[in-house]
C-alpha cells in the first residue's frame, strides 16, 4: 500500500487547484486530481460495509451535500460514493475497493481542509516568520551556496543584476499544500492503527524536507533570475504560488514515505467493524456530532446582541479626504465629486440618524452618539485626550467603525493606529493585489457568512490595504489570492509600482476585522475607495456599509462564547474518542457525523445571525432605481472604473445618484423591487413568468426605462415590452439628427436612433418618433431608441473628468427624463387597464 502516500499528494493537489489559496479555483484539475487519488488509495482488500451502515452514513451526509460549498463539498461526495459503493451486493471486489478508497479519500479530505481553514486565519494574521526559524533556514541557503543573509523579515539573496530581498515567510517554509499533506499523512496512518514510531518517522521527514524544501525554491528563484536576458522583466514569484510547484515539491517527501514508512496491512485496520454498531459505538458518534457541533458553533456563531438606537457620528474634523457635505448633484463633476462620502452618508440617513463631527473629540462629544465613524483622517491626527474619550466611548457600549486605505495614503493610517493600536490591531502600510488579475478581487461571503456581510452579493474590492491584528478579535472578511507590496512614499499617492517583487507576502490577509472592549464593539475596513459616490451603489458595497454600522449598532454578548462552546466541545470530543478507542466504528460513519454536526452548527448560527440582525428598516422615504443584469449585460462601471465601450452606461448609471436616487443592480424580478427598473441595450431572452411579473410590477405603480438603440443588434426589448403595446422597429434604417424633445429641453443630436411604435411620443427625429411612453395601471413605461446617446462612448471615459458643455447637454437631457418619469411628467395619455391597450 506504499502508493497510498501518491494518492495523499494528488490529495492534497486538490486543494491547490480547487480552494482558491492562491489562484481561482479549476475545478477539471481538481477533480482529475480527486479521482486519480482515489485510485491510488485503493487497498488490495476491501472493507466491506453494511447496508444499515451505507444507508445511515448516505443520510447523515445529505446536509453536508447541500451545504457546503466547492472544493469541500468534494468530501461528503466521496463518504457517500464510498459508503453505498462498500454496502453494494455485487460479487466483485472491485466496487467495494473504489469504495473504500473513497470513504479513506472523503476523511483525509475534511481532515486537510480543517487543517487549511486553519492556516488561512493564522497567516492572515501574519506571515513572517519568527526571527528563530528565518535564521536557520538563511543559514541552510549559505550553506548550499546560495549568496544569502538575513535582513529582519528578507533574506537578501544576491545577482549580478540585483539583490532579491526575499520575503520569510510561512508559506515559503510551509506552504499550503505541504499543511494538507502532512495533516492527511498523520491521519492516514491513524486509519491504518500505525502510531509511535511511524507516525514519528513521517513527521521527521517532513520536518527535515521542509527547510530543504525552501532552499530548493530559493535555489530554483536564483536560477530562474540568472537566466533572464538583462532586458526582460523579472517575473519570478510566481513559482511560490504555482499549484503545478507546489505539488511537485511533495515528490521527494511521497518517495521517502513510500520507502520509509508503511501505512500497514489493510487487514488490521481499526476502521473494520461488525454489521451493526455496538451501543458503546453509537453513543461515540453521537458524541462526535455534539463535539464538532459545539466546536463549530464556537468559531461560526457571533452573537449580535442588544441594539441600540442608531445615532451615528461621522467625523470630519480630521479628514478632508472623502467628505460628506457636499452633495453630489447635476452642477458638481470633476474628481472631488468622485471621491467623495455624500451618497453613501445621504443613503445611511435613511435608516440612521447621522450627525457630522466638525470639532475635536472632547470627553462628552460622544454621549449621544452610538456609532462613530471615523474614514481616512487625513487632515488631522488624534490627540491623546481624543484617544481616550474614544475608547471611554467604546468601553461604555459606543461601536467603533475604522475605515482606512492603502499604503497609509495620505498618511491616514498612521492617524488611524493611534486608535487602532489601543484596541489591538493596526493598519499595514500596503496595497493588496489579486494574484490573478492584480486589480481585481472579488468577495464571495462564506457559507457561514459574519453578520457583517450575511446580506452581501459578491463585492469587488478596489486595492485594499491589510489589516493586522496583535489582539483578540475576529475576521469579518478574510481573503485569499492576493499578494501585497508596501507602499512607495516617493510616489503622490503612496502607490506602488505594479511589479514582480521578492518582498511581497502573499496568500491570506485581514480585510475587516471586529474587536470588542468591554461594552462595546470596534470594526476596521481597509478600503475606503468603495464607498466613494462613483462606487458606492455597486454590488454589495452600501449593503457593506449598513452591514458595518448595523453590527456597531449593537451591544457585544455579555459571555465569551467561543471560548465556553470550544471548551465544551474539546471536552465532549475527549469522550467520544474514549468511547472509539473502546469500540468499533467506521471511519467514514465518524467522518459523516463529524461533517453533521459541523452542517447543524452552521446552519443553527446562519439562523441566528439573519433572525438578530435583519437589514435595517428605513425610517426614512427614498428612490430606488434598479438596473437590470439577467436580460442586459451591459458593461458598467467596476470599482469606479467605467470601459468606454458603445455597449457600456456605466455613466448613465451613476449619474442616476445626481438626482438623489439610488442604484442597485438586480437579477431576476430582484429588479421589480424599486421604484424604477431600468433595461439597458437588453440582449437575452425574457421567460414569460418575467413578463407576467413585469405587467403586475407596473400594474402597481412601479416604473420603467428600456434604453435601446440600433447598435444592440441583439435587442429583447420587444420581449420586454409587447403587454404595453411598444416596440421598436427592427427593419427601419436608423435614424440620425437633432432630437425634437419637451419644449423647455436641452437641444442635442443623435445617432443610430432607431424608430418606436406606440405609446404617447415626447422625442422625434425627423418627425419620427425615437422616445415613447406608456401609462399603464398606476405605473408608466418608457421606451427610449436613442440609447446610443447615453452610452459611455458618448458620456465620457471617467466621472473624474469636468464636461464640455455638450457633454453637460446631454447629461441634462438624462436628468429630465428620469425626473419626468419619477414625477410622471412626461407625455400622457388616456391610461390602459389591460396589457397592449393603448
């Protein structure tokens, strides 16, 4: 059974290639890996289950199916493959040998990817390693050779070319593939009853391949910078991020375990057991369940507490940077109107009461305020006196909520720590990249989502900085993909260059981080730039910021909970171990309760979180325009940044906020929750139950813009819009001119206007009507054939610059039309009853 040890590897290559550590996930590499370990772990003699068993172990893993997520789900797959493939009555053995390599490979898999959740939070915490371990392994470099020395937190390692200050981290020591490798190993050989003196040869192996490991990878970095021409960029961190590298670095450790360590004979296995479970075994997984139950709970469930009434203190004594006093209308443009706060503070108004901070913090500032929010303190820093009353503040039940960005931009970082070392943490001084796409990094909230973010779609960052925790607390956001540089203080921005460094960290790292004190909370976000007026309404990002004020809104839980729940449960896990010890159990019935009690755990906390902490009521009345992306995949803007495509209204859409609307974008009838639903250029089929949704929606007053044009040679509109009675004719010849609009208009021309049939006109080309509306029921539906004039082509590449004046005619011409629909101002007629009746 020596290949057992190839079959952990491909194992543990899943996990390379399916959890996203590093790059995004390929799922057809990871199940390649996952079925070729398979194979490798089948045993000459099968171990044949029961049916009771198979039955027993399919049903406790069917929440776990639905449940969990990929890769993990991969895990229950294999338990109840293997399980069913064991109790099946077919006089082969080979079924029962697939089946119980993939009950082992099911195991070993929960078993690695505990042991990786693990691994994530402490590195995301930090990544260097202690001076201890970093001076050995520079040593072991110098030793094989390489021109090497240790530089507090680098090893400098030397070309010709440059000095490479390599960064010592864990991952380089101790990556994560090498983590589930050495996990799986150790349960591998608890499966097969192999412990003392073999279980400790494998871990010595490991432990003397782990140093070589990382010298060889530096070896191999030296080598890859020597044979660069001159000229060419230097590209070389990638090989500590390479999945590919990373799994052929178990070669050596897979071939030393095959000749030194044997994982013992099938035929002695403490995992065999009778038909039916002895009383002592079924007590024991019980208790499993209960174990992990209790542990989980300790690590999944935050307690939201008692809320408070919802005073909320933005200051902006310290800051000029992201201001909110000024609002974003149709007279103000250019870049200050971008990176500025009023939106996000006018929709927060809505459903707290918001107050602005204009004078230092003083010893009774705060007695009316429950949240205080203090973003990107540039102007300004903290005094001592303001420090204390801050944390008396929070000590006394206040919330905290610390929004900070990259590179200590600004030095708002350094203002920040003053407050943020007291409750112990800080701000890095650095910027966040996707290892992928060094702009891009996509949030996805977990299974078991913080409260925080249990009513976020997927977010898109913008560059972030990292947070560092040096206290107790909890992630909120933990991400994983990214690489850091530390900021470049020559540059304005304190941003810097993009490029290949050996200095950079990379893996996991802290993005919102929550603490307590006493009586109240503290939560710090390191990306200020997504809550700027050209950002803030996209997905996700104003459900970030209520998520964040609700949750500091809120009293901490009196009782440490993790710690009682974990205690618990280690104690309940001792007693069902004993209970093991003393009877027969299957290993893949104990991994099925393990994962049961892990699924009611998190499904117990996702109740409670959701039942404690709703979304927020508005107190207060306002618009809602909601952009469609199920039939109209238009671009718009991403993190602010617009693609000045014919195809794209990323403009269009946020100037919608200059009116003091609000945007979100929705799927599905998500869209028909608003005031107005807005189509742009839309391009995919519409089902019938949509259409039918649709008629009710504007039936009860709600409102609609479909925004077409001849360059969507794709267009559904007609789909979209036959109940009303409009359309747009697709075999006329588009239409080009001056558009004929409401009397007191702006004047402007168009091109590829395309002609409309039906509804009331309000524009024309050539005495062609291009603009139309509709009444119907309490609502009204606009069709618009002049799109074009709207898209980003038209409407500028970037918010940031200032209009030419017929840019500003054409961005009024958006404004009137919005209104006159909101105010149902626009042409009207005698209003319809029925669907097409006009």
């Amino acid at each position: 059974m020596k290949r057992c040890w190839i079959g952990l590897a491909l194992l543990s290559g899943v996990w390379a290639f399916g959890a996203g550590f590093f790059h995004g996930p390929d799922w057809v590499v990871a199940a390649g890996l996952a079925l070729l370990a398979v194979l490798a772990l089948m045993p000459r003699r099968p171990r044949p289950a029961s049916t009771g068993q198979a039955v027993l172990a399919a049903a406790v893993l069917i929440p776990a199916l639905a449940f969990l997520p990929w890769p993990c789900k991969m895990a229950p797959i294999l338990l109840a493959f293997g399980m069913v493939c064991r109790a099946l009555p077919i006089p082969r053995t080979w079924p029962k040998r697939v089946g119980t390599a993939a009950t082992d490979a099911g195991t070993l898999m929960l078993a690695q990817g505990l042991a990786l959740a693990l691994y994530k939070g402490l590195t995301a915490h930090g990544h260097d390693l202690p001076g201890i371990l970093a001076r050995p392994l520079t040593g072991l470099a110098a030793l094989v050779g390489l021109d090497a020395s240790y530089n507090g937190g680098e090893i400098a390692l030397f070309t010709m070319r440059k000095t490479h200050a390599l960064a010592a981290t864990w991952e380089l020591l101790l990556d994560p593939v090498s983590v589930a490798f050495i996990v799986g190993g150790c349960l591998l050989l608890a499966i097969h009853n192999r412990w003392g003196r073999t279980l400790g040869t494998f871990l010595g192996i490991m432990l003397l391949w782990l140093p070589l490991r990382a010298v060889l990878m530096m070896a191999v970095f030296i080598h890859r910078a020597l044979i660069t021409d001159y000229d060419a960029p230097l590209v070389l961190m990638n090989q500590f991020w390479s999945g590919w590298v990373l799994l052929a670095f178990l070669a050596p450790p897979v071939l030393a375990a095959m000749g030194l360590v044997s994982p013992g004979s099938i035929d002695r296995q403490w995992a065999d057991s009778p038909p039916v479970l002895a009383v002592r075994g079924r007590h024991a997984l019980a208790m499993t369940v209960l174990a992990v139950a209790l542990i989980s709970a300790g690590f999944l469930w935050h307690p939201v507490g008692k809320r408070k009434q919802g005073r909320v203190f933005v200051d902006e004594y310290h800051s000029a940077w992201e201001p909110t006093e000024r609002p974003f209308d149709t007279e103000w443009y250019g870049h200050d109107a971008g990176y500025n706060y009023a939106c996000i503070y006018d929709y927060c108004s809505k459903f707290y009461e918001m107050s602005r901070l204009t004078n230092a913090i003083g010893p009774r500032t705060l007695e009316a305020c429950d949240v205080l929010m203090l973003k990107v303190p540039d102007e300004k820093e903290f005094a001592d006196s303001e420090v204390r009353a801050i944390e008396s503040f929070v000590e006394k039940g206040g919330g905290l909520l610390l929004i900070g960005e990259h590179t200590d931009v600004f030095l708002t970082s350094t203002h920040l720590n003053q407050v943020a070392r007291r409750f112990g943490f800080e701000f890095r001084s650095d910027c966040l990249f996707g290892i992928d796409s060094p702009f891009d990094q996509l949030y996805v909230p977990p299974v078991v989502p913080h409260p925080v973010v249990q009513w976020m779609p997927p977010m898109d960052f913008a560059v972030s900085c990292s947070i560092a925790p040096t206290g107790s607390g909890r992630t909120v956001i933990g991400s994983t993909g990214l690489w850091h540089l530390p900021a470049d203080y020559h540059a304005s921005n304190y941003y810097p260059q993009v490029e290949d460094r050996a200095d950079c960290r990379y893996g996991a790292f802290v993005q919102l981080w929550s603490t307590r004190r006493d009586k109240g909370r503290v939560l710090a976000f390191a990306d200020s730039t997504i809550f700027s007026n050209f950002s803030a309404f996209e997905p996700g990002k104003a459900e970030l910021m209520l998520g964040m004020i609700e949750w500091a809104n809120h009293r901490p839980f009196p009782v440490n909970t993790r710690a009682w729940l974990v205690t618990l449960g280690i104690l309940v896990a001792l007693g069902a171990a004993f209970l093991l010890i003393h009877a027969d159990a299957m290993v893949g019935l104990i991994a099925a309760c393990a994962l049961l009690g892990f699924v009611l755990a998190g499904t117990a906390a996702r109740y409670d979180h959701r039942r404690a902490m709703p979304v927020p009521d508005a107190l207060r009345p306002m618009t809602m325009v909601t952009i469609d992306r199920t039939f109209c995949d238009a671009p718009l803007s991403k993190s602010g940044f617009i693609k000045a495509t014919p195809q794209g209204f990323g403009i269009f859409e946020q100037w919608i906020l200059k009116l003091g609307y609000f945007t979100r974008r929705r799927d599905g009838e998500g869209v028909l929750n608003g005031d107005m639903a807005v189509f742009m250029h839309p391009n995919q089929s519409v089902p019938a139950d949509f259409v039918t949704a649709l008629t009710n929606y504007v039936h009860d007053g709600g409102h609609v813009l479909v925004i077409d044009s001849g360059l969507n040679t794709k267009s559904t509109a007609g789909s979209l819009l036959y109940p009303f009675g409009l359309s747009m004719d697709r075999y006329a010849e588009d239409l080009a001119g001056v558009l004929d609009l409401p009397e007191d208009w702006p004047v402007i021309g168009v091109s590829e206007a395309r002609p409309i049939k039906g509804g009331t006109p309000f524009a024309k080309v050539d005495g062609k009507t291009v603009g139309s509306v509709v009444r119907y029921g309490k609502g009204s539906v606009v069709l618009v054939g002049f799109g074009s004039r709207f898209n980003d082509d038209n409407m500028g590449i970037s918010t940031d610059i200032e209009p030419t004046p017929e840019m500003r005619q054409v961005f009024e011409v958006q404004f009137r039309l919005l209104r006159a629909i909101m105010e149902g101002t626009l042409p009207d007629q005698e209003k319809s009853t029925q669907p097409g009746g006009v």
